[in-house]
C-alpha cells in the first residue's frame, strides 16, 4: 500500500506540473497588449465618483449620479457604455460578478452573473483524440461561448437596489450607439494586431471591425445602430427581451452555425438562465475587513489568502515595493495559486466548504513555508480537506475583462468586474454585440491521470473566474474602499498588491494603482516592462527566482474613502477615468 502511494503521488505530481506548465505557456501566447502609459493623479471628489475603463462609460455612469440615482443604476448605464466602446473586454454579451454595499443597511450583497455552461455539453467539450484542443479551437467561435449572464444580474440587483427606472438608464448608451463614438488608440491597436484568429472570419464581425476592408483606426467614428436596437428594446421591455425572444434565438443559432468551432448552445439555454445571489467571502486582514466574490470567482478566496499569509510579516515596515517585502509577496502568492488550481471551482457542484481555504490556522501552516532568504521552487497546494484527491485544471483564463468601481452620493458602492473573455471574446457577433467565450475557463482536460479537475466541463455549470471585485471596510464597519481590475488569473495578484499599497504602505489610490507590478502564479517572477522593477531582476534571481520582465497590463479602477472624502485612480496602462463631483 505504501508503494502504491508513492507511485500515485509521483504520478500526481507528474501529471500536476506537465499540466501546469502546459497552461501557463498557453495562456501566456496572447498577453493582454499593452498601449500605452498615461501618467494619471488622483482624482477627489465629495458626493459621488465613478472609475470605469472608458472616459464615455465613466461620465455615462456620472450622468446617472447626477440625476439621484444610485451606485447600481449607475452600474447599468456604465456596462451598456462598455459593450459599444470597449467590446474587446466585456458587454452584455459575457457575465459579470457585482458586489453592492447598502450603506444605510450596512450591509454588503453580492450578484453571480458568470456564464453557464449549454445542457447539452459534457467534460470533454474541448478534448479530441485524447487530448486538449489546439488553442483556436478552444478560444473561437461557438463552442466555448456560454450563457451571458450581465444583464440578468444587473437586472436581479437593480430591482432590488435602484432608483431610476431600468429605461432612463440606457439613454447615454442609445444615443452614443446611434450617433457614433471616435475610436480610441487602445481599441485601433488591439484590432490592428490581428491576433484574434476568428475576427476577420466571421462576417458580422469583419464588417464592424474592419471598414472597407481595413483595420478600424483612431478617430473613425464608429457607429452601431443594431446594438442602439438592441438596447432600446431592453430599456423599453426588460432584460427579458434578451433572454426570451427572438434574440435568444439569434445569440443559440450563431454559436451553433459558427463556421469555425459551431457550439451546442440551445435558446432554451438562454431563456432559463438566472443569475444568483451569493454570501460574500469576508476575512480579517490586521484591522480591516476585505470582502469578495465566492465561487465560482476565486477571487474572494484567493486575495485573501495572500494577505493572510504576509499578515505575520508585518508589510508595513518596508517601503512601497521595497525588494524584501515583494519576494515574500511572490512567496504568498505561489502558495495561493497552488491551492487555485486544484479547489476552487462553482460551489454549485462541489461539496468542499470554501471557508476551509481563508481559514486562519491553515494559512499560518502554509505561511511558515514562506522563507525571506529563498524561492519556494515550485508549491504544492495544502490540504485543507481530508482524504480528497483532485487533479489541477488547464483552463486558458484570458485576460480581456473591465473593472468599474462607484460610490454614491449616500454611500453605496459597487465594485462590479465584466467579461466576454479573450480580447473580443468568440469572435462572434449578433446585432451589434460579441459574444463571450468563457467555458474555454473550465479546465480543457477533466482529469489529470487519474484524479478529477473540480473545474471540469459540466451542463449548466460556471466556470471558475479570476475577477477579483473587493470592498475592504475599516474597523468600525465603514467602507474604505472598492477595488478590482482585468488581467486574466493575474487579477487576483493586481488587486492584493494594491490592497498592500493602501493599507500598508499609506498610498493613496492612484498611488497604489501606479505601482510597478509584480505577480507569481507558481509559475515564474513577472516584473513589469519598462518599470523600476525590472531592475531587481538579479536580485530576485540570486533567491532562486526565475524571472520574466514582460508588460503586465492590469486594469485597475478604485475608490478610497479617506476623511469624508472620495478619492478615485484609473491604471494608467488603460485609457480609463475617474469622475465625480
């Protein structure tokens, strides 16, 4: 018996990093582009602010502020601004996860709109022949494209938390649909470099993203009546009208009639599809309460991991990014990844309890690994749970998503991150809008040797994401702040950093935001291009590190509340703003 063990641990072990490092060489092939650094200052205001990716979206979401409304009405007018001017990263055609505090109730409530997987799929939707499938079969065309859930949710939390009526809150976005918007260098660059296998191929997209033929440049004024259509109807007649009519049916047959990689997505898939409201994960970080998503996100979990881990080695003693406190950030980090790949998938269909992970005493066992003087050359994930045996996912986790942070003018706030996925998702378009290709988020291969990936393909299941939207509350209770970012499974390492900016270092938002970026997914040291960092690659190195300088283009929008006032940064990798008043 004792044999056995050891052979199926070697076993595990083999298959464990062969897999992984298969993943991380796939999902590193397209990183997220970088286009451009803008040097941006904190943005102050009194009554209310919005940060969101796009300077219409933000100031789309302020117009609603002004009128009275609150910060998830605003929430509604942002994400309809982004599905015309910032498709490559998210819309109404791919899911989201919102957290939404109700500052007269004190009290903080989350909304699941993650995709779902068709009914009609099975864990091997993205093997053949025994094996994974090549990345453009994976990434494009119908096969991966799940059930969009945003608008469900938006609509699930504005019934509950608004106070403009749903109609008033598409008007910037119609109108800005119908007369057109001036293409950004961000948007002209990404459709320029081509590297969306199916963008050229797929007719409705060809048109819209290459006019005449050629690549979509800066200050073309890009107009999309469909998608105004689309919107008005959704103003007028709910979010139904996008989950049970005629468009339900148009969103099923283009991802079943894709020419490249058709789908199993059926309308009834759409029309029963219903977004949820989860209990949010909350933990204890020194005196403050940081609060997330619970899964299928692991964004929640996992930010809290890393800042339960450094807690013990008291961060606030060195200076902002000072070279030893980041080792031990990449240390906590490589711990936490660990524990990712293997546990973490949709609640729904587990029977792990979550709260294990983030529990205190198991995170003090795996801190005591952490070693100020060396690398942890490859960490093995905990065991939080007796006697389970799970094999580790090989999910792509792209990194083309958008964050949105709001604080209104009575103190609610979201914190509401949104995907289609890959840069322009599926690659599939339907009356104005991409669609997602978020299952190619489940692990492509349902089991390594002979032990399940938890994150496996299954009808009507939601993939595992990174998105990381984060409210960190103070002491007493109060709000402090409202945080998150795009970046693919990166995500979960942008938002602690920041959170360590904030809280330890006693920088203000923007401040963190700015921060040179530094991440390890148990893989490898990225220290970002053209950054400071870059030169401590040596020093990283003589610890055992192995080390990558490449660009490490986060997202991050975030709000802090600092004596009575808001304080707001956009990252100045994005072309995003911070608004208010």
């Amino acid at each position: 018996m004792k044999y056995r063990s050891i052979v199926g641990t070697l076993l595990f072990t083999t298959c464990f990093n062969f897999a992984y490092a298969d993943q991380v060489k796939r999902e590193d092939r397209e990183p997220e582009a970088a286009t451009g650094y803008q040097d941006k200052k904190a943005f102050v205001a009194d009554k209310y602010m919005v940060t969101a990716a796009h300077p219409f979206a933000a100031w789309a979401g302020k117009n609603i502020l002004k009128k009275g409304g609150s910060a998830l009405d605003a929430a509604v007018a942002v994400q309809a601004m982004l599905t015309l001017v910032e498709p490559q990263s998210s819309g109404i055609g791919g899911g989201n996860f919102i957290l939404y505090w109700d500052n007269k109730a004190k009290k903080l409530h989350t909304f699941d709109g993650r995709e779902t997987a068709p009914e009609d799929v099975n864990s091997y939707l993205f093997m053949q022949a025994n094996k994974p499938m090549k990345w453009r079969d994976a990434v494009v065309g119908g096969r991966a494209v799940g059930v969009p859930g945003a608008l469900k949710a938006l609509d699930m939390a504005h019934k509950e938390f608004g106070k403009l009526p749903w109609s008033e809150l598409f008007i910037d976005a119609i109108e800005t649909s119908e007369n057109g918007f001036e293409v950004s260098p961000r948007l002209e660059k990404l459709v320029g470099m081509e590297f969306h296998p199916g963008l050229k191929e797929f007719n409705n997209s060809k048109i819209y993203f290459y006019p005449g033929g050629n690549p979509i440049k800066q200050g073309y004024l890009r107009k999309n009546r469909a998608l105004a259509n689309v919107l008005r109807a959704v103003a007028a007649e709910g979010a139904e009208f996008f989950y049970q009519g005629e468009l339900a049916d148009k969103i099923a047959k283009t991802a079943q009639n894709s020419v490249i990689n058709p789908g199993l997505l059926k309308k009834s898939d759409i029309s029963g599809y219903k977004a949820l409201k989860r209990p949010p994960v909350c933990g204890k970080y020194k005196a403050y309460n940081i609060c997330g998503m619970a899964p299928p996100s692991s964004g929640g979990i996992n930010v809290l991991q890393i800042l339960t881990m450094l807690e013990g080695f008291e961060l606030q003693k060195y200076n902002a990014n000072q070279f030893e406190a980041l080792h031990l950030y990449t240390q906590a980090s490589k711990l936490t990844y660990a524990d990712r790949k293997i546990y973490i998938a949709d609640s729904d269909f587990t029977r792990l309890p979550f709260a294990a992970l983030i529990n205190k005493t198991y995170l003090s066992r795996r801190a005591q690994s952490i070693s100020s003087e060396k690398d942890i050359p490859f960490a093995r994930a905990g065991e939080p749970y007796a006697h389970t045996k799970l094999g580790p996912d090989t999910s792509f986790e792209l990194p083309n998503t958008s964050h949105v942070s709001i604080v209104d003018s009575e103190g609610n706030a979201v914190s509401m991150t949104s995907s289609i996925e890959f840069a322009f998702g599926s690659g599939l378009m339907v009356d104005g809008f991409l669609l997602n290709n978020q299952l190619t988020d489940f692990s492509l291969s349902p089991n390594i040797g002979r032990y399940p990936a938890l994150n496996r393909v299954e009808p009507k299941k939601r993939p595992r994401s990174a998105m990381s939207p984060t409210m960190v509350f103070d002491a007493d209770g109060n709000l402090k702040m409202v945080i998150g970012s795009p970046g693919g499974s990166r995500i979960i390492s942008y938002v602690a950093q920041t959170i360590i900016g904030v809280l330890d270092w006693k920088l203000d938002i923007q401040e963190a935001i700015n921060l040179p970026k530094i991440t390890n997914r148990n893989d490898y040291t990225a220290l970002e291009k053209g950054t400071n960092l870059a030169a401590l690659q040596s020093r990283f190195e003589a610890l055992g590190h192995k080390v990558k300088v490449i660009d490490l283009n986060s997202g991050l929008h975030g709000i802090m509340i600092e004596d009575g006032k808001l304080i707001g940064g956009a990252d100045p990798r994005r072309e995003g703003v911070a608004v208010g008043e």
